[in-house]
C-alpha cells in the first residue's frame, strides 16, 4: 500500500508536542475535530492546527472537521487564510455539517434544518475570498461587497468535503478538492466515488480521503471492547454492532487487512482516530507506528 498516513490529535492540552512527535514518527498528516458542544470533551480544529503549526515543519494539518456552518463564511474563510499562511502552505480544510448535536446550533443562532444549505453557500464564499480582493456576494444568508482577505496562501488550502450522504457527495463533487467521508464500509466508499467522479465537473479528480475510528491490541477481543466502549461513549449509542462494519478493530495484521479492503475500494488519504481508553492512547499509538504505519506509508 501506498497511503498518506494521518492521526488524530487526542489531546487538547499540548498538541503541538503531539504533532511533532507524529512527524518524527514519520506520518504525513494530523487531523483536529471539532463541536462547540459534544458528548464528550473536543477541541477546536483552528486552535489546536495552529499550535502544531508552529512545533512541526512537513506535517500536513487537516480540520477533520470544520462544522462549517456555524462559522460566519467571511470568518471561516479568514481562519483558514490565517491558517494556510503560519502553516506554509500545510492546512488543509475538511468540511462538514454535522447535526447530530442540535443544541450546539442552537447556541450558534443556527437553525440545524439550514445547515446544508449554509455550507454550500460558505464554501462558495470561501473559494470567492480566497481569490479574489475586493469581492462582493449576494446570496441566501450572506451578503458583502468591498471584502479583501489578506494574507493569503497561494494555492490556498485544498477543502475536503464530509459528510456520509449523498448531498454530501454532491457538495464534494461541487466544491471539494478532497472526499474525506466517516463511517464507510469499503463498498460504499467504492460507490461514492462512482457518483462523485459521475457529478464532478473539474478536470481535476477529486482526492480520495476517508477519516475512520479504530484500536490496535495484541488481543483483538481488548481492541473490540475498548472501541465498542469509546464510540457508544463518543456518540451516545451502542456500537457493539457497528464496530465490526465501519472501524479498524483487532491485532495490527488485522488493521492492516482492513486498511487494504479501503485502497482497494479508492483510499489514498487516510486518517485514523483511536478509540480506547485515554491512558492507553500512547501504547496504542505506538503499537500502530510500529506495527502497522510501516506496510500502509512506502
């Protein structure tokens, strides 16, 4: 296999000494969720980029995700200016519309039932502000004239569209330089990029990325437990069934397996979170570097 191999950032007290220590290890990404209010303690993706920006030179930083429509577009499209430009050229946006926290909206003034529609027109806004000074734009939520963001980073950064539906799929086809969908089964990563690359208008192909959850144990039966725990925990349901279907779970030859049923299907952009208990997130972290990194990155 040849992926680009990414992690999540776990922790919201120093990571910046986590990104330098995923790009000593060698992987080429780091990614960064995000919710205002969740089911369990998260970050800010801007934030958190921001302070391994300035600890790492090569690693390519990815908002996995940005909730894009709780994000003024002028703003979104400033924080990920600001970001591309102290980064290098490193960030990366990834967007989404999440929903599944109504009461984070609500807080943001943002009735949930707008999110979709919102997003598109941020991501509009976005591509427009990144190239163009002095731009004007009358849409359904959004209107400005005179509006120059600077500094800018040239090219600006790639955006990654979220998401597992097909309005996703359309959104990524429409605006996305990058697919990075989550909890996906191999045959239906196959299936969205029929549709995308059936939808999609560039010349340019859009980049395959998938985000997706997992553990690595010598005991497979500890990784299937600890992820089952960690993701009910995380989204507020019982994923004793859906462990098996949309994660990497098991022994590091098992991930490994699982990661090639993705390259086969199209991945070439792969970001993996861990799901276990926080005190074993740097064991499990070092069992993949050492066991599994080595046969996915050439």
């Amino acid at each position: 296999m040849n992926l680009d191999v990414g992690l999540t950032l776990q922790s919201a007290s120093d990571p910046a000494g986590e990104a330098a220590a995923l790009e000593l290890a060698g992987y080429r990404f780091a990614t960064v969720g995000e919710h205002v209010s969740f089911n369990v303690p998260v970050t800010n993706s801007f934030i958190s980029l921001a302070a391994a920006a300035g600890a790492t030179t090569t690693l390519q930083l990815m908002s996995g995700i940005v909730l894009a429509p709780l994000y003024p577009p002028a703003l979104l499209a400033k924080l990920g200016a600001a970001l591309g430009v102290a980064s290098g050229g490193r960030y990366h946006m990834g967007v989404g519309i999440g929903g599944e926290i109504p009461a984070e909206f609500e807080a943001c003034g943002i009735p949930v039932g707008e999110r979709g529609a919102r997003t598109d027109e941020a991501l509009e806004i976005v591509r427009l502000l990144w190239s163009t000074d002095h731009a004007a734009f009358e849409g359904r939520f959004t209107r400005f004239s005179d509006v120059t963001i600077a500094p800018r980073f040239d090219p600006p950064p790639p955006i990654w569209v979220s998401g597992r539906a097909e309005a996703a799929m359309r959104r990524a086809a429409r605006f996305g330089d990058g697919w990075f969908p989550y909890m996906y089964t191999p045959e239906q990563y196959a299936a969205s990029l029929d549709k995308i690359d059936a939808q999609r208008q560039s010349d340019v192909p859009v980049r395959r990325g998938l985000f997706i959850w997992g553990c690595v144990h010598e005991d497979r039966a500890v990784a299937e437990r600890w992820a089952i725990d960690a993701l009910s925990k995380t989204y507020a349901q019982d994923f004793s069934r859906l462990v098996g279907k949309y994660t990497f779970v098991g022994t590091p030859d098992d991930a490994i397996a699982r990661f090639g049923e993705f390259a086969d299907a199209g991945v070439d952009t792969l970001m993996c979170s861990f799901a276990c208990p926080k005190a074993a997130i740097d064991a499990t972290r070092d069992l993949f570097t050492a066991q599994v990194l080595p046969s996915l990155q050439h």
